[in-house]
C-alpha cells in the first residue's frame, strides 16, 4: 500500500477538508491560513477566490477518516 496520501494534518486542516466537501455558501473559510497550509500541501486549489478540494485532498480526507473520529470525541 502507498503511503502517498498519508498526510500529518491538524485538527483545524482536517476541518477545513471536511469544509471543502459541500460548496462554501460565501466563498470563504474562516480561517484563511489553514486554508493557505493545504494549498501547500496540494490539498487544496484556491479557483476565483474560492478554496477546493483537489483529488489529492479527497483521497486525503478519505484516507484520514478514522483519525476524524478521534476528533469527533
């Protein structure tokens, strides 16, 4: 198994991903710099202002689903 998409992310990045996954009704996150760490990272695309999931960020969050639910508690 590839560990390319294995990624060491925050809980505040794990939360912009989970963000990214329905449209953002203005545009926008809160927090501008987490949004910034993902581009980084190639998570996410920023397209008219708009932050998006990129398929790297997709396969991400979907590999990184069970450290979500330690988030949850």
């Amino acid at each position: 198994m590839s560990n390319d998409f294995d990624f060491d992310l925050s809980p505040g990045q794990w939360e912009a991903l989970k963000a990214l996954r329905n449209p953002v009704s203005n545009g926008r996150l809160a927090k501008a710099y987490v949004v910034e760490s993902l581009v980084k990272l190639g998570l996410v695309v920023v397209d008219d202002g708009a932050p998006a999931m990129t398929p790297a960020g997709r396969k991400a969050l979907v590999r990184g689903s069970c450290k979500l639910l330690d988030l949850a508690a």
